[in-house]
C-alpha cells in the first residue's frame, strides 16, 4: 500500500494550502487581516495603522507564511515598516507581478 505525502494544511482551519492563480485582492487582503486580529472586514480601514487595531508580529508572521505558501512572496520587513491595507495592498500586487516567469 502506498501512502501520499502529508497535505499543507493551516494550523487555524486544517484547510489545504494552494497555489494563488491570480493576486490577492484587496478585498481578501482586509478579510484576511480582519480574521487575524477578531475583528470584522468592514472594521478595518484601508489606512488604519493594523498594529493600532491589534495585529501584533505573531499574526503577520502566519499571513507572510500563508502568502508565501500560496506564491506571494511577502517581505515581512516590509509589511511590518508600513502596516495598512492599503501599503500592504500595493506591495503584496508588486510581489505577485514579479514572480518568475511562467509561474502560475
């Protein structure tokens, strides 16, 4: 009998990891980031400062995490120096741009 190999799975909803086939939108960025911090999308503003609203380095580190599993390369340094959605917004659309070419 052959066995799969284990499934990413997240540690929050034992959901599978998958690949993104296109960005993030800025809509599941806020839902995201709202989820991460127990409070509802529409509570969290696209200029708000997400520390101010509760997202401490721990939550930020499992979204980069999530992101890059799913083939967003996320720089938490730079998340981290410029905590809004909408800052977030922009880098997270940069980094998805430039991927490798023919990575899906």
């Amino acid at each position: 009998m052959t066995t799969s190999p284990p499934s990413r799975t997240s540690a929050r909803t034992g959901a599978r990891t998958r690949q993104r086939t296109r960005p993030l939108s800025a809509e599941e960025l806020r839902q995201e980031v709202a989820a991460a911090i127990g409070l509802s999308p529409e509570a969290v503003p696209d200029d708000a400062h997400l520390v101010h609203l509760g997202l401490g380095s721990l939550e930020m580190m499992r979204l980069v995490t999530r992101w890059r599993r799913q083939g967003i390369t996320a720089d938490f340094a730079e998340l981290a120096g410029s905590p809004t959605l909408d800052a977030w917004h922009r880098h997270l659309t940069a980094a998805w741009a430039a991927r490798a070419p023919g990575v899906e």
